[in-house]
C-alpha cells in the first residue's frame, strides 16, 4: 500500500543545464523506504548522492519521475505547500551543523515549529534535548558548544516535529571518530526506539554500517545495496561488526576503481 511507505521514489531524473553540457546527475533511481528505517547512501564524489537526497528530501525538483514523503505526492506541489511541508514532515541534519549562533540551543530546536506557524512547544524541546544528553544545556548559544554537541542540537532540531523522514548529509563529517559514533548511536537509537526513518549519504564505511542499508550510487544510479545482518541488529547501541565495516569498504573500492562510461566518455 502506497501509505506505508515513508519516502518513494520513482524513476527519479536529475539533469542539471541542457544541450552538450548538461550533466545527468541521477539516471533514475527507483527506491521505497520503510518507516522506520535507517539507509545509508554511499557512492564516489559527484555520483549523486547530495542530488539524490534533495530530490528525495523535497529541497530540488527532478527533472523528471516521482517523489513521495509519507504518502503525500511531492512531484508539482507548489512551492509555499512544499515548504510548509518540509517543516512539518522532514528533518533535516548537515556536516556543517547549520545552527543560528545568535539563538539558544533551546530556540534553534524550536525552529521548525516557530517556521512552520506553530507556538514553540517547550516541553517537546525538553524532551529532544534529554534524548541527545543536552537536557542541562537549553541555554546556550550554538559557539559555546562543542562540535558533537552542536550536531547532537541539530539533530534534537531534526526530531522535534516527529518527521517523516529525516535526512543527513554527511552528519558526521565534520567530527572526529569518537564524537562520530556518539553521533551515529543517537541515529540508531531514534530508529530503533522512537521509529524515526533515517535516510544518510557518507563516505565512511564505519558510519555507514549503522544502517539496515546500504545503498550504493555511481553515476546517477543505485548499483548494488548491502543489508546488516539481522543477527546483529537488534543489539541495542552496539557498533557495527568490523566485517560489516569491511564489507561496505570493500564494495566501494570495487566502485571507485571500476571503470564508468562517464569516465570513458572523458
Ligand atoms: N547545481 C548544479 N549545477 C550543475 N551541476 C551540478 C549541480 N549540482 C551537482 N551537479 C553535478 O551533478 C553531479 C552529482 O553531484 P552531487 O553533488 O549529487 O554528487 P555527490 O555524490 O554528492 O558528490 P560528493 O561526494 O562530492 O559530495 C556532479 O557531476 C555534479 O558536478
Ligand atoms: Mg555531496
């Protein structure tokens, strides 16, 4: 049943310019994704993977297939409805944490609500800083937080409004390795028990292992995928097996070094 599905795409195209230099960025891409899932795209630079998520995300229109979020057809909505969409329906995680430096890391979570028309719910924002273990710091400002803390706000402000789907473009990017897995756990763990759908484009297999899924994107297209195995998912907050880790490693140097037509076109 189409309502079941948290985000659809189907036959999805993305051409940037037109003529001899238009770029094909996504060639079609056909994808459902469950509520409650977590998917990782991962793919060589400039394979598509920040245009998949916008199409997906409601951010860039296709050139040509269909979006939908939550059952709700996104492809032609008129902008005011889909923005007002995006803010209700969607969250939204960046490598560069994207926080308002002026506002207190209270007010920034409450931005979505504050955008989307809504009174600010405080107890709401409460509740979504407790999650990501900033309950005690609702009233500072973004700079005098660490990094993995200002993510852990972006992500507070990425659930507050109970999403659809929230979306993270290379959320751990910007962090070191332990503050990483911080990161990722808190994702796994607003999947697994809160029954948010996680939907991450990264380069590194480590991060991507914490998903159901991987999926792997090379010149606009979805190639292969890769599933954790069900033994080892519903161990609560543990990180990935490292053969897991290595698997999804290996997949994408098999990508990186085989030959593409782009790349023979060139
Ligand atoms: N606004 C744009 N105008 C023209 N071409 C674009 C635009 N955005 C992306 N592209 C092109 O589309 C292709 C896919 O880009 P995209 O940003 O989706 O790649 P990516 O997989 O996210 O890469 P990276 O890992 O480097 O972030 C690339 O060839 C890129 O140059
Ligand atoms: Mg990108």
């Amino acid at each position: 049943m189409a309502g079941d599905w948290a985000v659809e795409l189907h036959g999805v195209r993305k051409r940037y310019g037109r003529g001899r230099t238009a770029v094909h960025a996504l060639r079609g891409i056909d994808l459902t994704l469950r509520h409650g899932s977590y998917t990782a795209v991962m793919g060589p630079s400039g394979s598509g993977k920040s245009t998949f998520l916008q199409c997906a995300a409601g951010l860039d229109r296709p050139t040509a297939g269909a979006v939908r979020l939550g059952g709700t057809e996104i492809t032609g909505m008129k902008e005011n409805k889909l923005t007002a969409l995006r803010r209700t329906r969607i969250g939204f995680v960046f490598q560069a944490f994207n926080l308002l430096p002026s506002l207190t890391v209270e007010q920034n979570v409450v931005l979505p609500m504050r955008l989307a028309g809504h009174r600010p719910d405080r107890r709401r924002a409460a509740e979504v800083l407790a999650r990501v273990g900033l309950a005690d710091q609702a009233r500072r400002r973004p700079g005098q937080l660490s990094g993995g803390q200002q993510q852990r706000v972006a992500i507070a402000r990425a659930l507050v409004t109970r999403p659809d789907v929230v979306f993270a473009d290379e959320p751990t990017g910007a962090l070191d390795t332990t503050t990483a897995s911080e990161i990722l756990t808190l994702l796994r763990r607003s999947v697994d028990t809160q029954g948010a759908t996680v939907v991450m484009v990264t380069h590194d297999p480590a991060a991507a292992a914490w998903a159901d899924r991987v999926l792997f994107l090379a010149d606009g297209e979805i190639i292969d995928h890769l599933d954790r195995d069900a033994g080892t998912h519903h161990l609560h907050g543990a990180p990935p097996a490292r053969s897991h880790v290595d698997r999804i490693a290996a997949r994408m140097t098999s990508l990186t070094t085989a030959p593409t037509c782009a790349g023979a076109a060139a």
